[in-house]
C-alpha cells in the first residue's frame, strides 16, 4: 500500500526543474540563492525592455513612458506635484521601474516550475502574464494608469513588444544564472 501511495505521489507531481523553489526543510538557503538570481534576471531584464520604450517614444508612438506616467500619479497621490523633465524625477521612475522588475524577477523564479520547458515560450508567456497583470488589472484597478481600452494602441503596441523583450530576456539572463551556480 504505501508503495502505491509513494507512486502516485510520483506520478503526480510536476517533473523536477531547475529554477524552482523547494518547500522542504532546509531549502531556505536554496531558495533565497533562486530569489536572488531571479531578481538579478528581473533588473537586467529590464534593462533590456527599456530601450524598446525610448525606440517608441523616439518614433512617436508614445509620449510619456508608462512607468513614468505610473511613478507621476503615484508622486501626486502623495502630494509632490513632480517635474517630469527634472533629472532626479527620470532618476526615481526608472529605479521604479527597475524595483518593479526586481519583483517580477523574483516571482519568476517561484513561477519557472509551472511554465512551459522552452525558455523563449516560459519567458514569453510570463512577459505576456507581466503585461496582463499589471496593465489591464493592477494599474486601471490602482487608477494609477488608464485601461487598454482608454489607452492608445500604439502605446499598447509598445508596450506589448517590451514586455516581450523583457520575458524573454528574464527567462534566458535567469536559464545562464543557473547553469553558473
């Protein structure tokens, strides 16, 4: 009997995949080190999408760069009234948007295990989930930023390329950082 039970639990249990966090005793070490490499992956990540921004920006297709329109409302909330040309206002949205990458690195890490084996397939569907979440949920939800369908399409557009080059380049800078450690 309990070497059925033992089977079962074998058969049923997701395949084992690097990247993933363990639950067990003892792994916290594990996966603190899986954290870090994911954050680390989510900030350089970010680096990669924001060019992206400023190549859509550059050719009109959007003004004001959604991270940077999100730390503004949040500014405001706050009651500073900000100076978007002001250097340190470009300094605070773009560490804003490189603290928000941070934690979708990390929260890939947690997520790897569940996403499909492929790195450009998990890196592009987690980019797509990024994009969701935050741009048709969190954001209009927050008021912190207008709905899809108040917002428009070649902003969209942009912003859908980016979080692409963001997913893909989160799941590939996380798939080397595991393979050095």
């Amino acid at each position: 009997m309990t070497r059925n039970i033992t089977d079962l639990k074998r058969l049923l249990s997701p395949p084992a995949r690097p990247g993933g966090l363990r639950w067990e005793r003892g792994a916290r070490s594990d996966n603190l080190d899986h954290l870090t490499r994911g954050a680390l992956a989510g900030i350089v990540a970010t680096g990669f999408m924001t060019p992206v921004i400023a190549v859509g920006r550059a050719l009109n297709l959007l003004w004001t760069p959604p991270p940077a329109q999100i730390t503004e409302n949040l500014a405001k909330r706050a009651g500073v009234n900000p100076d978007e040309d002001h250097v340190a206002f470009q300094l605070v949205w773009l560490a804003a948007h490189g603290g928000y990458g941070v934690v979708c690195g990390a929260t890939y890490v947690a997520m790897r295990p569940i996403l499909p084996r492929a790195t450009v397939v998990a890196g592009l569907l987690y980019g797509g989930g990024v994009w969701t979440a935050s741009y048709i949920a969190l954001m209009p939800a927050l008021n912190l930023y207008p709905s899809p369908e108040e917002d428009s399409r070649s902003r969209l557009a942009v912003m859908v390329v980016a979080h692409a080059v963001f997913g893909v380049s989160l799941a590939e800078v996380e798939r080397r950082l595991a393979h050095r450690s």
